[in-house]
C-alpha cells in the first residue's frame, strides 16, 4: 500500500497491490515506453533505499 500510494504522488500509475500475499504488480505492455520503465526502475530503487 505505502509503495504504491508513494508511486502515484510520483506520477507512476498501472500498479496495484496483490490483497492477499503482498507485493506489487506492475502492468507493462508493449508500448510502454523506455523512459516510464526508466522511471519505475529509478522510484523502486530509492523507495529501497528509504524503507528497504
């Protein structure tokens, strides 16, 4: 819930939250482009940082 909630007020949409186990799933298609995965990649890394 944190993870996500952090990545919409940075722009980052197409998550959700699995209800029963955790985790994150993010839905990338084909015509998502490299600089929104770009993006994800760069969020993910310092949401480690400050709550890995």
């Amino acid at each position: 819930a944190k993870f996500v909630e952090e990545a919409l007020k940075e722009g980052l949409g197409g998550l959700k939250g699995h209800r029963s186990v955790g985790g994150c799933r993010a839905s990338i298609y084909n015509a998502t482009g490299i600089e929104a995965l770009r993006a994800l990649v760069e969020f993910m890394a310092e949401f480690e940082k400050k709550h890995g």
